[in-house]
C-alpha cells in the first residue's frame, strides 16, 4: 500500500511538472508587434525621436550603440496616422517616415531623407557657421550678445554654406548664436572671455 502511495504520489508530482512546462509563460511571450529598425552610423548619445505631424515628440530615447545596429520598436500604442522617426546625430539628422495602420509600422523609405545641422564653431572672437547645403536652401544667422540682438544674416549656398563673423574683441559677456534651417532652429551659446 506504502508503494502504490509512493508510486501515484511521483506520477502526479511528474505530471504536474510537465503541464507546467507545456503552458505558456506570458511574460516570456515574444512580442508579435515589434517593428526592426535599422540605425546606420550612429554614436553613443545621439538620440532617437518619434514624432507626429504637427512635430510634437511622443517618444524620446537616447541611443547606447555605436556604429551599426538595429533596434525594436512597439509601435501598437500609436493612433492610425502618419509619423516620423528622427534619429539626431552630431552633424545630421536622418528622417525617416511612417504611417501606422492597426498597430503595425509602414516605413516609407523613398521618403527618407538627412538634413545635415548647421555647424557652429567659436574661436576667440569669431564665430564660424558651415552647413552642407545639398537642397540649396538659405540659412538664418542671429547673433545675440548679453540677449540683445546685434546682427542677422541670411546665407545662401549651393553645396556649401560657410560664413565667417567677427566679434568687437572689447565687448565681453555672453553670446548666442541662434541659426534656422530646414524649418529647425539651432543655438549655440558662448562667452567671450
């Protein structure tokens, strides 16, 4: 009797072990609606957007890869519409465009585009303005000193934009350098010492 005891005791203890291998554990479960992104070129520190058509940002994330890669993205949550992925580099920012249908991500990869920032670089008291300018648009270039505003240019520039200013080297304090290009704004503040 001990035995047929021991016996049925092990074959239901084995038995509840296999029912608990065969169900699924949800939070093991693989998510169904990620959508891979791939990221070129990227460095630790740039920074990832999600935006909807007004510009408004719905998702922000900082990127800890360098180089190539892919990420994962749960676009399930986004309302049916039409949106960007904006990836902000150094001296670029690449766009990429999508519209979400039921939960799942269409990338529109002819719609692809990089706008290439305005490069800003102070040395003593000039400032140096570049910008790869491959959609031949115009630059705005304020200069403000103490939060008054003390020049405005607009460059144009078929490739190449590159403008070279320079500051009364008595006039000391703080400057900004607010730049608009590509319907985005772009400052860069300083000190003249």
């Amino acid at each position: 009797m001990k035995k047929i005891l021991t016996k049925s005791l092990l074959v239901t203890l084995m038995f509840g072990t296999f029912i608990s291998y065969a169900t699924e554990n949800p939070s093991e479960k693989e998510n169904t609606n990620n959508t891979k992104i791939v990221l070129n070129d990227v460095k630790k520190g740039s920074i990832l957007f999600i935006k909807n058509t007004t510009g408004k940002i719905l998702h922000k994330q900082l990127l800890n890869i360098t180089g190539n890669g892919t990420g994962e993205f749960d676009f399930s949550s986004l309302k049916n519409g039409y949106y960007t992925l904006e990836i902000n580099k150094d001296f670029q920012i690449d766009i990429k465009p999508f519209t979400v249908i039921s939960g799942e991500a269409i990338f529109h990869k002819k719609a692809e585009k990089i706008i290439f920032k305005p490069v800003i670089r102070t040395d003593k008291n000039k400032i140096l303005v570049s910008k790869l300018n491959f959609d031949a648009i115009s630059i705005q270039i304020s200069i403000y000193y103490e939060d008054e505003i003390i020049y405005t240019d607009i460059a144009k520039g078929e490739f190449l934009i590159e403008k070279i200013y320079a500051l009364q080297e008595d006039k000391k304090g703080n400057y900004k350098i607010v730049t608009k290009a590509n319907d985005r704004i772009y400052i860069k503040e300083f000190s003249l010492k």
